[in-house]
C-alpha cells in the first residue's frame, strides 16, 4: 500500500512557516487581484486565496472589473499596479472575457510581481534554470517531492498533459532536476507504453480515474494533479484511479487533499518572495 503525500498538512505547514517570516522580517507583503467579469468558479477562487492571504498577513488589494471592461482599461489598472511600491504581486484571475487578450495581459505583469509565473520573462527563466516565479501547481509539485523525500535524479519522470500552467512547466522543473523526462498528450499512441516506465508519474489531463494500475510500474511515485468531478457521484476525484493504483505505487497523493491545496500554499510563498524582493 502506498504511502499518501498528504499536500493538505504540507500546505498547512508552509502557511506557518511563510506567517511566521512575515513577522519575523517585518515584511508588508501585498496581493494585488485582478477579477473581470462574473465567473462564479473564479470569484470561489479569489475568495479561497483572500482567505490564505489573511492567515499568512499578506493583504489581499481585489480589483473586480465588469464584464465590458476594454483591453486598454485592463492595461492601464496592471500598469499602475507595476509602478505602486507598496504591490508585492499581481495576480490575474483567468478566464478572463473573451475580447480580451489574456497573452497580452500576462506579458504586461512586470516579471518581479508575475507570482503566477505566467510571464514569458519568468517562463524563459526556468527554461535556462535562473531564479524565477514559478507556475504555483507545478511548483507545489516539486515542493511535495521534496518534502517526502523522492529522489529525482536519474529517474525516469513522465507528465501526462502540456498544458501552459501545469505540464510545460513542470516538465522543465524535473528536467532541472536531472530527471529524464517523458512528454505524452492528447496525441500519444498507446500512453501506457510511457506511463509503464515511470519512476514519477503526474497527470494533469482532466479525465476521472483515467489512469489504472495496469498502467504504472510497481513502486512508481504518482502525482494526481487533475480535478474532476465523478459523473455517477458528482465528488471530486483525480485522474488516478486511487483506490487501485494506490495498491501499487509506494507514494500517491489524494484528491482532494493533495496538489490542490499546494497550489495556493505556493502562490503565498511566491508573495512572500516577491516581497522580499521589490
Ligand atoms: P488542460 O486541459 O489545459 O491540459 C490537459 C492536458 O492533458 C493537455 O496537454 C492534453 O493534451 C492532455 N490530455 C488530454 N487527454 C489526454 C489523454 N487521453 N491522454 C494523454 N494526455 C491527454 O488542463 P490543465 O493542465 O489546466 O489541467 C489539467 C488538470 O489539472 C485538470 O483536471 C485541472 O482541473 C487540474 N488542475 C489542478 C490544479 C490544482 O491545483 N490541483 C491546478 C490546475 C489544474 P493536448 O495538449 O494534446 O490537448
């Protein structure tokens, strides 16, 4: 049986840890968030990070824009966010509506307050393994491995999904990490060719219990980053078959209670830096 990562208890503890440098280094970290429009998930979203702020002594500045906002309006709000010393990060909440151009939006975040790390600058620089912010699943990933222990080095670590914000990133993550990295997609032919050979299986594709244990590796480390909702019981599960594939592997994490929870722990951290920084 596998041992769980339990993400929810390590989130918990580098929420401590980041409240704790807050007070110790008298810090003014500040979060700046940018809402447009009336996506009821998102507003969940920005309500969940406001709490984490609070907890940690971050204030929490919300920008709720209307759904008629004009690119221009958009700009001119993150370039003045850009400019105040007192704004230690900037965070744009996506989706954003669809007439505006969120490439764009993300690449006027200056590079020292994108704690997201959706800044083509901060993308470029963990490319070529310089200090950067880094996208705050993927980071929140890492972070788990670390803490358990896992040894990376050598490894064969294979990521199921490319997208921008989870699987580019965390391909290069490991990849820094001198792990020897397998990319599959939508368009891989026969997944479990790849999957089998996986010393660090992660999944980021967004499909229920899409992995079974007759696609892993005895012993294999597996990362459920996806979150689904079961269409029989409408709970949220992962992309891992759980219940089997956690008979196999010898580290799992749950879902919930596993990568999710490091993701805001890793924004926190990614404000706490950034205010240490500017
Ligand atoms: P995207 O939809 O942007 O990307 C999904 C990726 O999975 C794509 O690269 C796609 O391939 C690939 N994929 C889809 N179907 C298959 C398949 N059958 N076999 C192999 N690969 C496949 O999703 P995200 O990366 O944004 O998110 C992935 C999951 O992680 C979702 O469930 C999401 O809810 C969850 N998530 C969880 C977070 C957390 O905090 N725990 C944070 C962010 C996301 P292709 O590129 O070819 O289309």
């Amino acid at each position: 049986m596998a041992e769980i990562i339990d993400g929810k208890k390590l989130a918990k503890k580098i929420r401590e840890e980041l409240k704790k440098e807050v007070i110790e280094k008298k810090l003014s970290p500040k979060l700046a968030v940018i809402l447009v429009g009336n996506d009821e998930a998102s507003k969940i979203y920005v309500r969940n990070k406001n709490k984490a702020c609070e907890e940690i002594g971050i204030e929490f500045e919300e920008h709720l824009l209307s759904e008629e906002t004009t690119m221009e309006e958009l700009l001119d709000l993150i370039n003045k966010l850009n400019e105040r010393e007192d704004v230690s990060g900037i965070l744009l909440q996506s989706p954003i509506p669809k007439h505006l151009n969120i490439k764009t939006a993300f690449e006027t975040i200056s590079p020292e307050k994108d704690v997201d790390g959706f800044n083509p600058i901060n993308i470029g620089r963990l490319e070529i393994n310089e200090p950067s912010f880094v996208s705050c699943t993927p980071y929140g990933v890492l972070k788990m491995l670390k803490e358990y222990k896992v040894e990376i080095e050598g490894k064969t670590a294979v990521v199921i999904g490319r997208s921008n914000i989870v699987g580019k990133p965390l391909i290069q993550l490991l990849l820094n990490k001198n792990a020897t990295v397998i990319v599959t997609h939508s368009k891989t032919r026969n997944l479990e060719q790849y999957t089998k050979q996986a010393d660090i299986l992660v999944s980021a594709i967004g499909k229920a219990r899409y992995i079974k244990s007759d696609m892993i590796k005895e012993g294999a480390v597996v990362i459920d980053v996806g979150i689904n909702r079961d269409p029989k019981t409408g709970k949220v599960v992962g992309d891992v078959d759980f219940d089997e594939v956690s008979k196999k592997a010898s580290y799992i994490t749950p879902v919930p209670g596993g990568v999710g929870p490091m993701t805001i722990a890793m924004l926190m951290h990614n404000v706490v830096q950034a205010a240490k920084k500017n």
